[in-house]
C-alpha cells in the first residue's frame, strides 16, 4: 500500500515555489472554470438572463419548470412528488423523472426573485465549471502538479460529454460530486480519513449526487464497484481495500435511509418502463471516438458532420480527438508501466467498451454483440444507456494526462504542445447563439393577458402539445397559474396511462386527425374537465427535426397550413368561435355541454379508432392495387395524396415529405411486403388489435404483432402495440366486405 500511495502522490514532494499552489480548495481555478463557462455558453444571456436560456430542442425546457415547482410546492404545502399541475387531474409521479431537487434547493432564492429560467440558466453555467474544479482537485491530489491538474480539470469539466448534455439534460451534467467521491476514498486510502469520517463524508456525496441525478448515481455505483473489484484483482494491498467496503456498506445504507421517500415514490408504481431497443439506440461507436459534432469547434467541418455518429446531439458526447487518444496510447504504452498505470490504461479500455453498448455499431448499423449485451438482461443495468457512461472516460482521461502532462521525463514543449492540442481540439462551438435559445412565449403568456381569460388552477391544453412546444416553460413562467391537461416531464413514460388510453393523444402530438376527431376530442376535454384550448400558431412554437442534421437536433418552425387545418377540424365539433389573443388562439371549452361524453369507457373510443382505421387502411390498398400503381411506391402519404385516405390522417412534425418516405405515419402502417404484397398495420390497445386480427388473421398471408416500443417517432404511439397484416390482392378483395361492414357500422355518432 505504500508504493501505491508513492504512485498516487506523484514523483515526489512538491517544491517550495508550488507548495501553495498544491494545497486548499484553489479558488483562482474554480473562478477560471467560471469564467470559461461564461464566455463559452453564456455570452447571449447578459442582459437576457430571464427571456433566452442554454439548451436545444424540447429537453431543457422541463427543467426551468422543475425549479419553478419545487419552489411552488413547498410555498402551497403540497407533496412535491405528487405533480398535479401538468398531466391534470390525474398528474404525475415526479419521482420518476430527472426533477434536480439539489439544484432547486441551492437555486431558489434566485428563483423568487429573478425567475425559473435565470435559476436554470445560473445552474447550467455552473455544471461545467464546478465539474472542472472537484476534477481539478482530484488531478491535483494524483499528479502533485498545478498545470498539468487544471488541464485535467479541463478535460473532464469542459468533456464533450458535457457539452451534449449542458444542451439539455441539466441533470446529467450535475456530476461535480463524482470526483469529490473519488478524492475522497484517496483520502482515506492514504489514512488521512477516519473510517468515520470517510462513511459520514461520502453519505454526503452519496446523498448530493442522488438528488442531482439517481441515474447517474447508479452508474457511479456501478463504474466505483468495478473500480474497486480492478484494483483487487491487480494486487494492490487487497487487505486496505477490504476494509473500505464497511464504510462504504455504511455510506450506501445510510443514503438509501435518507432518501427512502424518494425511493419509494420512484418504484412504487412498479418497474421503470423504457424501451427495450434504448440501450442499443443510445450507445457510442467506435467512430465517435475521433470524429467531432456540432458542440464541438470542429463539428461544423463538411467531412466531421458528414461522418458524425451518435443518436442526438444530446447523447452524442463520447469523441475524444487525436491528441488524447494518442496521449492516452502513449501513457499506456510508456517506459514507467507500472501497477498504476496498468491500472487506469484498463479501467479506461472498459469503461471506453462500455459505452459502446450491447452491439458494436457502425454508422448506426449493429454488427456483433459487445460485453455490455449481459446488462441488457439484467435488472437496473437494462435501464442503464451505454452511451451516458462517457462521463466516467474523461474521468479517467483528466487523471491521465494530468499524469501524462506532469511527467518530468518528457520535455516541456512537448507536454506543453500536448496540453494545447488537446484542449484545442476538445474546445466548444464557438457560436454563441448555438448554445441558447429564446424563450417563444407568446404575450398571451408572457404579459400576463392569460390572468384574463383562465381562472386560476384551470385546466387548459395547449398546442403544439407536450415536448412538440414549450408549454411547460410558459406554465413556469406563469408560475403555475394554471394546470395543463398534457405536458412534458419525461419521455418514460411519455404520458400517464390515464391519457395515453384516448387515441386522442398521439393525434394532438401529430397534429393530425383521426377517426370521428370531434367526437374523440370531446370525450378526451370531458374527462380532463379542460376549460380552455390555446393554440400557439402566430409564430414559430413546433419544434421539429433539423433536416439532414446528423446527430440528429431540433429547431423550431411555424405550424404549416396543413398543421392548422388538422387543428380547425379538431376543434370544429366544439361549437366555438377562437379568440384571438396575446398571439394565440383561445377556444373556451363548453364543458356543460360535454357531460354526455364523460362516461364513454375509452376502450370504446381505441376500438373504434382502430376498427376504422384498419378498414379505411384495406379499402386505400385493394383500390391503390386495382389502379395497377407500383406497390413498391405505396406508403401512407402517397395514399391520401391520391385521395385513397382521409384528409390529414397523414400530417405533421413527424412526417417528412422528402425521401425516403417511411411506411408508418401517424400511427398507420401501409406499404410493400414480400412477393408483390403489401402490409397494412395501425397501432392500438392491445384489446383493440387482438380483435383486428381476428377479424383479418385469416384472409392475411402474414400476422405480426408487435410489443410497445420505438416504433414511431411519436413517443406516445411507441406505448401502444403494433399490428401488420400481410395482405395480397386476394386477401384485400375478401376482406373489402368486412371492411365496407365496419365503415357502415361504426359511422354513427358517439353521443346520441
């Protein structure tokens, strides 16, 4: 243990001249972090700390609204993980979604006095920052050398790991306590910590990081554990290490006491569902190593973004660059191979394998099964995404080139040169208003026009709805004046059962039309006793897919005529004229008059839906067929362009009308199969689909059914199962009578 401890002190006692700078908590470097997350991120926010805020797409918007809650359930006394301000009446479990209560707590007095999305934005600009100086610390405590530790705490603080999730997932950058445990248990290794001390201190820790991210606690859990059991199993004194795990067991005991509330509340509704395809979708590939995306400086080179990998630009955070790759092979590869550096050369090998996932991918392509495939079929580890373990990578990559950079034996220059080119090429975009986005509320909400139309906790729903628009950051804003029947928390789920049973839903997510829209939508508003309907169209509120952007972004566009069109016909059965308002349209629900629709069981409504949707489906193929058209050709929007589908079944952010055009739109399935086939599919209930195919079983050449999972854009049509029917122009013909029946049948109105 002692030569272990000689290794992780450095290669030597520091000299009088750098004494000072190697000890205390060095606030020059945290202000220096500061400063460099300010002018990275934050240029555009002086003098608009309250009207932009950091982030891209819809993620970051929920987070404003988790600070404005916190904040709004503590002062009225409410059980805070009982969320009944969005997914109203039936709300939400908030212990289910990534709520950051530590930074709620610190932030609130800012909150108060300056608003939800300045407490977001002061919050983001500190992730780095503090991440970079607790790494600091650590790189400093390892390497015994100043420079070469704030290159480390660079690495880590400023990763592009960081800087995907600083876009959007303020959570998963909340990682500042993961080197302060590392420090720590450094600490009591080298016998500067009591036993007590270490258990008491990394409680703590244990506690901080849970109500930062339990996420991210977990996979600490699981990266430390690993750690542990790697330095066991290369010899370093097994006995010390033994004894740390009393402690530990302490540590762990003690946080899951503290937080046993929260634990309850987070599986007290049974297991955590997440789509089983998550964990491949959501993993590295060994090209993401070396090739930039847009956060990063060099992103935005033609060869870079045509190579770029990666599900999101949110999840898209594991490239390294040239220079640390090559620090990292010259470090393992060195003549100083010692226990250490054996050590950290594999912990980084597998946490690097690790993020890879279950498969090995190329360009977005599953090739063979990687280590990572066993977690998928364990419990808690199959929620884990491979891809969000990068931050434990430039962990161990800050501590080696803090090593690397501080090694005498290699002259100055070149460690200096090395320095320079790594964090070169790890630099951020430079474009200042790439890494912030405007707040688009309307003045209906932002100048206070809503206190004269709504009543204070009324029920209203808002389009675009859910994570298509920023309803929750205009709900925030409004300090939860009002309770919405929609909203965004978490995309697992996407949506409380008691509104994904209404067909409704994927609609309003669409903004496209159904079987019997008016009527549906009735019963849905009835249910939620909806008071009020807005819809956000003067201007641009939609956020959509950026074409042709690999990882793939969002970016907000204005609704299009045929968005608007599917929004008039939706509200045309509610018998009111809009008010146009603040730039929105404001529909007063005529709730009385809706009471006959309340006690229609929305399993009536799925079968309905499906039932129409199948027929009309069958009916668009035999006729599509018996016009000789090519059946390679066929897919949803082509059929209601030739009019063999109703207007704006096919519609919306999730659809694009450029090539190649998918076969599943808007909850229909309906293309070419095999043999000059076609499938013909629609999701549902799975009551709804099993009657469908037992109805059309029988005349199809193939029956496939489907579990709920990535199936659609449209996170809510992903809850629902799938049915696909292999038709031929024979089968098509015997089921046009069961088709016509159905159409004839269910054409009566809902409420007589």
């Amino acid at each position: 243990m002692e030569e272990r401890s000689r290794q992780v002190a450095g290669p030597g006692p520091a000299s009088h001249a750098t004494r000072g700078r190697l000890a205390g908590l060095a606030p020059e470097a945290l202000l220096l972090y500061l400063v460099l997350s300010l002018i990275f991120f934050g240029r555009t926010l002086v003098g608009h700390l309250s009207d932009r805020y950091i982030g891209a797409g819809h993620d970051p918007g929920v987070f404003p609204f988790y600070l404005e809650w916190w904040r709004y359930a503590l002062a009225n006394h409410l059980n805070p993980f009982n969320l009944n301000v969005v997914w109203a009446p039936s709300g939400f479990n908030l212990a289910i979604t990534t709520n950051v209560p530590l930074a709620a707590f610190a932030l609130m007095p800012i909150e108060i006095w300056f608003g939800p999305l300045a407490a977001y934005n002061i919050a983001t600009l500190l992730c780095p920052a503090l991440a970079a100086w607790t790494a600091f610390l650590m790189c400093r405590r390892i390497a015994n050398e100043y420079w070469p530790a704030l290159a480390g705490g660079y690495i880590f603080g400023f990763s592009p790991y960081m800087l995907g999730r600083i876009l959007g997932h303020l959570s998963l950058a909340m990682v500042f306590l993961l080197p302060v445990a590392v420090l720590l248990t450094l600490r009591w290794t080298d016998r500067e910590l009591s036993n007590r001390r270490y258990a008491v201190l990394m409680s703590l820790v244990m506690i901080g990081q849970f109500l930062s991210s339990p996420e991210v606690l977990a996979t600490a859990s699981l990266f430390g554990g690993g750690a542990i059991l790697l330095a066991y199993l290369l010899h370093f004194n097994r006995a010390r290490l033994l004894r740390m795990l009393p402690p530990l067991g302490i540590a762990f005991a003690a946080t899951v006491i503290a937080m046993s509330p929260y634990i309850y509340r987070l599986f007290g509704d049974g297991p955590i569902q997440q789509a089983a395809r998550w964990t491949t979708i959501v993993s590295a590939s060994p090209i993401e190593l070396l090739i930039p995306t847009a956060t990063n400086v060099f992103g935005h080179w033609k060869v870079a973004a045509s190579l770029a990998s990666g599900f999101d630009i949110w999840e898209a955070g594991d490239y390294i660059g040239v220079p640390l790759i090559l620090m990292m092979w010259s470090f393992a590869r060195g003549k100083a191979r010692g226990g250490r550096t054996r050590y950290l050369t594999i912990l980084f090998a597998c946490t690097c394998l690790a993020t890879l996932g279950p498969y090995l991918r190329m360009f977005d392509r599953a090739l063979v099964p990687l280590p990572w495939w066993i977690a998928t079929h364990l419990p808690i580890l199959d929620l884990m995404l491979p891809a969000r373990l990068a931050v434990y990578m430039f962990m161990v990559l800050a501590i080696v080139a803090s090593i690397a950079l501080g090694d005498s034996s290699v002259p100055r220059a070149t460690r200096i040169l090395a320095g320079l080119l790594i964090v070169l090429f790890l630099l951020p975009n430079c474009s200042a208003v790439f890494w912030t986005i405007a707040n688009d509320a309307p003045e209906f909400f932002s100048g206070g026009g809503y206190k004269h139309y709504l009543e204070p906790g009324e029920n209203v729903v808002i389009l675009p709805y859910g994570l298509t628009g920023n309803s929750e950051v205009w709900q925030a804003d409004a300090r939860m004046y009002f309770r919405m029947a929609g909203g965004y928390t978490s995309v697992l789920p996407p949506a409380p059962k008691a509104f994904t049973q209404y067909p409704i839903l994927a609609s309003l997510y669409n903004l496209a039309t159904l079987p019997d829209a008016d009527e549906q939508l009735k019963a849905f508003l009835a249910d939620k006793q909806v008071g009020a309907i807005v819809v956000a169209d003067n201007g641009e509120h939609l956020w959509q897919a950026v074409p042709q952007a690999h990882p793939m972004t969002l970016g907000r566009v204005a609704l299009t005529a045929g968005d608007r069109a599917a929004i008039a016909v939706l509200m045309s059965g509610l018998g009111v004229a809009p008010i146009n308002v603040g730039g929105v349209r404001l529909y007063q629900v005529p709730l009385e008059s809706l009471k006959p629709y309340a006690a229609i069981d929305p399993a009536r409504l799925q079968e309905r839906a499906a039932q129409i949707r199948m027929a009309t489906l069958m009916t668009a193929a035999r006729r599509y067929l018996k016009r000789g058209l090519d059946p390679a050709a066929l897919n949803p929007l082509k059929a209601q362009g030739l009019g063999l589908l109703p207007p704006l079944w096919v519609n919306g952010p999730y659809v694009d009308e450029r090539p190649p055009i998918w076969t599943t739109q808007n909850g229909l399935i309906l293309g070419p199969s095999a043999n000059g086939n076609v499938d013909v599919g629609v999701f549902g209930s799975h009551d709804a689909l099993t009657h469908l195919a037992a109805q059309y079983g029988p005349l199809a050449v193939k029956v496939v059914t489907l579990p709920p999972d990535l199936h659609s854009a449209n996170q809510v049509e992903s809850t629902e199962w799938v049915l696909i029917l292999q038709m031929s122009p024979a089968g098509l013909a015997r089921a046009a009578p069961i088709a016509a029946t159905t159409l004839a049948a269910d054409s009566a109105p809902l409420v007589h």
